[in-house]
C-alpha cells in the first residue's frame, strides 16, 4: 500500500546530514562532555559549536542559547522559571497556545498570580488593543506564540515585541517577552532582536533534527529560577549529562534552515487546499494569508474527526486532527473552538502539513482518496 505522510506539523523525518553529524558522538566520540580529559573536552568542544549554530540562527550570543530535553522543557523552563521568582506575578497570554504555554500558565494563577488569556478573531490572530488594555501595574509576562501548531496562523510578533518595548520605557518593573517558536522556525524569521522577544522556544523534531533535544534562548542578564536540580548544566536551568549526540544534532538542524523553501512549500499547500475545497461541505479553518507555508487545516460538515484520520491511514495516508500532544484526547481543539468554531465543526477538522519532502504526486494520491474517504464516513453517519 502507497504511504503518503502529510503531518509534518506533528514531527519532521531526521534529515540525513543531521543523522551522520550525530553518529560518531553514539558510538565513537561518547565521554561525558562535563570530564576534563582529551575525549570529554572534545565532546564539549561539539556543544560549543553546536551552541554557535544556534546562536547565529536566533542573531544572538552562544551565552543566551540554553538546551533542554524538550520545547515543553524551555517553554516550563521559561514561564515558571521566570514567574516563581516574583510576588503576584501576572501573565498575558492566549487561548490557543499549545499545552505547553497554556498549563504553566494556570500553574502561576493556581500558586496565586494571575492570567489573562488574550481573545483572537475568527482567523485566529489576537487583537494588539487587547493586549495594550490587558497590561496591569503587576504584568511580569506576555507569553504569544509566534505561530500556531494547528491552523499555521501567524502571530504579529514584532509589533507584539514595539508595544511591550514601548511599555517598559515607563514602567520600573520590566514586562518579559516570550515566544513558542516551535512551529515558525523552519519558516519565519527567529532574529530575536527583531521581535524584541526575551525568552524564545525551539525543538529539535519539527525541524528535521532528533526528538529529545529543545532551545531556550535567554536574554543575558535575565534571570531564572531552575525546575528541577542537578549538576548545574546550562547554567543550572537545565541540569542533567549533556545528550551530546542529540545537541550535535539541533545545532545541525538549526544550520540547515537557512536552505528553507518556503514559496515552493506555499505553492504545493495553495495547491492542496485548492483540492480540498472542491469538495462538498469543506471549509479552510484559519486564513490564506500571514500563515506557515507548510500548514492546512479543514473541517468537514457531516464527518468526525478521528474517524477521518483513521480512515485515511487505512488508504496510508497519515494526517492529524491537531496537536499530535492532544490527539488522544476527545475534547474538541481549544484552538479551534477560541477562533469560534462550534463544537461539531471543531470535532470535524483535520490538519495537513507537507515538509521538504513533500511532493505533488503525494498530494494527489491524497485528494484522490479523500473525497471517497469522507462520503462513506458521511453515508456511515447519516449525516
């Protein structure tokens, strides 16, 4: 059976030159980077490097990129890191970041700060005047995703980044900015002084490096408060052995984007949700414009959700309904249902992502299938 991944929003297949960087450091260059002899200041000398890539990418100092196990490692690293170290500290952020954001979020209001969850519009962008208005004498955190894991809509960032500056001119106690770049690294411009950002998340598997490995940058001078406690890696935020094969790795990553094909990407998505919206019923969830170039996401009137995923997987086609994080969850996308779906239709979306390998014929398969996919679920519901 033909198998056709579309979900390269959920992970991206480790890119060959990425996977030789990393081989010599699991079986060769193996000692512990944190040893002082000639094979562990080898292995320390590879994080250096791969610390430079980072930083080069961000427009930043190799002192202001630390690495995590996880992107939900940087972004609890970063907003609880933060937060804990201040009295009825207050956080702006918005309703359809992913888990990772929107948890440690509730965490700071359950420990007794506070949390506005910022609205967004039916194509899924926040409203900046809501956010000027949302600023209290005690806002220590404005936390926006750069772009959004399920609908690739893109956030206004640098203009997010001129109002908090502007802000902070007046203010004695300076509001952080931090942004989940996750999703908008392989895509959208991550020069932190751009988007005057302070604190900014990436991860390894979305970008064609290896899953287990994710970046915070941190502005210097920036202080924060370590989760959990070790032998004072990564200044002590992020403690624990170095994973040096799976550092070596992000940082190769990281230097590969600067190869991204982002218009052809555009292109061969335009072309898949010309196809998709030929079909009865279909809707595009999230807007044509200002969105990543690799995602689509759809709804379908008359057809559930998972019920679509498990149906194309059977023709080989993989797909997601959302956040692969949540899939296994039957609640309907919080995403979806803040940009003012109702719950059925939320129930019905699905999301495609095509990557760098992504090709034409693929896409075709797809919406060969599709459409006799969605009829016999429909016939099976009577819907």
């Amino acid at each position: 059976m033909k198998e056709v991944y579309l979900d390269y929003a959920a992970s991206t297949p480790l890119d060959e030159g990425v996977l030789e960087k990393m081989r010599p450091f699991f079986t060769k260059k193996y000692a512990n980077p944190s040893s002082i002899h000639k094979m562990g200041r080898d292995a320390s000398l590879a994080i250096g490097e791969a610390r430079e890539k980072v930083a080069s990418f961000l427009s930043a100092s190799p002192e202001e990129v630390i690495f995590t196990g996880s992107a939900t490692q940087a972004n609890n690293g970063a907003i609880l890191g933060y937060l804990r170290g201040i009295k009825n500290p207050h956080i702006i952020t918005t309703k359809i970041e992913h888990e990772a954001v929107l948890l440690p979020s509730k965490k700071i209001e359950e420990e007794g700060g506070e949390v506005t969850f910022l609205k967004v519009d039916k194509k899924g962008r926040i409203d900046l005047e809501e956010l000027r208005e949302s600023i209290k004498e005690n806002t220590a955190m404005v936390s926006i995703m750069y772009a959004s894991n399920e609908v690739g809509v893109i956030e206004p960032i640098e203009k997010v980044g001129e109002i908090i500056e502007e802000i902070n001119k007046k203010r004695e106690r300076k509001i952080v900015f931090h942004t989940d770049a996750v999703q908008a690294a392989g895509y959208l411009n991550c020069n932190v002084k751009d988007l005057k950002v302070d604190l900014l998340t990436l991860s390894g598997h979305k970008i064609y490096g290896p899953k287990g490995v994710g970046v915070l940058f941190k502005k210097e001078g920036l202080n924060l408060s370590p989760l959990f406690f070790g032998g004072g890696q990564e200044k002590g935020i992020s403690p624990g052995t170095y994973n040096t094969p799976l550092i070596v790795g992000m940082g190769e990553a990281v230097s590969l984007l600067k190869n991204k094909k982002g218009k052809e990407t555009e292109k061969l998505r335009d072309y898949l949700i010309e196809g998709v919206l030929k079909i009865e019923g279909a809707s595009l969830n999230g807007p044509m414009e200002k969105r990543l170039p690799n995602n689509a996401n759809f709804s379908f009137k008359g057809v559930e959700g998972e019920s679509l995923v498990l149906g194309l997987d059977s023709k080989g086609v993989a797909v997601s309904t959302g956040s692969a994080c949540s899939s296994h969850s039957l609640k309907p996308s919080h995403v979806l249902m803040a940009m003012g779906l109702s719950r059925e239709e939320a129930h019905s979306s699905l999301r495609v992502s095509i990557g760098r390998m992504t090709t034409k014929e693929e896409i075709d398969y797809f919406l060969e299938v599709l459409p006799g996919t969605i009829k016999r679920l429909r016939e099976i519901s009577g819907k």
